[in-house]
C-alpha cells in the first residue's frame, strides 16, 4: 500500500513542484497564512481541497471532533498552536469547521464505542455544552437529524472556549481577529456558515460572510 503513496511523492516532486518552483522558493523563506483553520482529523475533509487554497495560506489545526479545550495553565497542543498562529504568524482570520458524519460526535450519541478508548472519551468531554444542549433540546428528532446538529452545536460550543484563549480575547476586543464558523456537508459540498446575529446557520456565500463572534468592543480611551 505504501508504494503508492511514494508513487505520488515521486509524481509531486516529477511534475508538481518544477511547476511551482518560484512559490516553493518563497515559501522557503517563510510562511504568512491568513487563515488559522480549525477542523476534525477526518481523511475526508481536505482544507486545501475544499478552499482552493495553496501551499502557505492555511494554517491547520486538526484533531478528534474539531475541539479547542478552554484557556488554562496547562500546555497542550491546541493551545498552543492557537497561540503561535495568533501572536506570531498574526493571522488575522480562525474558522472553526465541523462536519458532517462526524465520528467524535456520533461517539457522544452512542457512547458504547468509546470502549477501551480513555483518552478519546476524556478528549470529547470538551464537547459537553453541546452535548447537553442536544440532549435537553432535540429528543424527538431522530438520530440522523441529532448527530448535525450537534455537529454544529459543537462549533457554536469551540468558539466559545476559543474566546477564553488570551491572545484570540484581546484581539476579538479590538478587532484584529474575525472568528468564524462552518459546517461542512461531505455528501452535497455544501458548506453553512454560523452567524451569530442570527444565532443560526446559514448558507455561506461570497457576498455573506457571516461572522461567528460579537463586534469589536469600544475601548476606553486612556487619559495620560
């Protein structure tokens, strides 16, 4: 299985990069993303893919369910990659992008197949708040229909611990990092977009775009 693999390393390095040389070459002297993108560890979901971006404009954080655990004095990866995408990259825009047919969160529905999985099932308990508001909300809605939405109260509830990391928290105060958050539907591409006037999902469109965090606050002006 594995030559295949190599094969494409083989056809990227024959065919794919000569005819890039110039942007491989820059990209070497650096990186400049404008995009700090947030999305489930899912083989089906390709960020470059589903974008259209290239090599150097997406900066991808990628793990079980989507999940960005509240600010804390503990170090972990999450975190941390916030923090460098935010103060030293200045990436001004993060998504935060669920989707369909998530396995995290259907493993929060039916818990029996975190069996023998500690770690995960500790991991997904940063999806509490969406859990419950699934729980205590949508009883009559059938299992299909339970498993979107939270899928998407899960991005609603991981936008709301991203808040709670400094660095996004005084950025969002002064209006230096846009916060958004996308669904992404695998079987139809279609992706919805939360807007947080709304309080609801909505289709993205290029002239909608819209945003998944309040307004920039009036700062008090500092009489010196």
């Amino acid at each position: 299985m594995m030559q295949r693999f190599v094969s494409g390393i083989k056809k990227f390095q024959r065919d794919i990069f000569p005819a890039q040389r110039e942007l491989f070459a820059n990209l070497a002297a650096g990186q400049k993303p404008s995009i700090l993108f947030i999305t489930c560890g899912d083989s089906r979901i390709v960020p470059d893919l589903l974008m259209q971006t290239k090599p150097g404009e997406l900066f991808i954080l990628r793990n079980a369910g989507n999940i960005i655990p509240p600010y804390s004095d503990n170090s972990g990866g999450v975190t941390a990659t916030i923090e460098y995408a935010v103060v030293a990259l200045n990436i001004p825009n993060i998504v935060v992008c669920g989707h369909s047919n998530c396995g995290a969160m259907r493993a929060i529905l039916e818990p029996e197949q975190l069996n023998g999985m500690e770690k995960v099932s500790q991991w997904l308990r940063h999806s509490e708040a969406a859990a419950r508001v699934v729980s205590e909300n949508y009883t009559e809605l059938c299992a299909s229909e339970r498993l979107e939405i939270l899928a998407k109260e899960n991005v609603i509830a991981q936008i709301e611990n991203l808040k709670t990391h400094a660095p996004v928290a005084a950025r969002l105060a002064r209006g230096a990092v846009n916060v958004y958050g996308w669904y992404y539907d695998i079987r139809t591409g279609d992706v919805q977009a939360y807007d947080a006037a709304l309080g609801d999902f909505v289709p993205l469109d290029e002239d909608r775009i819209p945003a998944a965090a309040g307004r920039p606050r009036q700062l008090a002006a500092v009489n010196r």
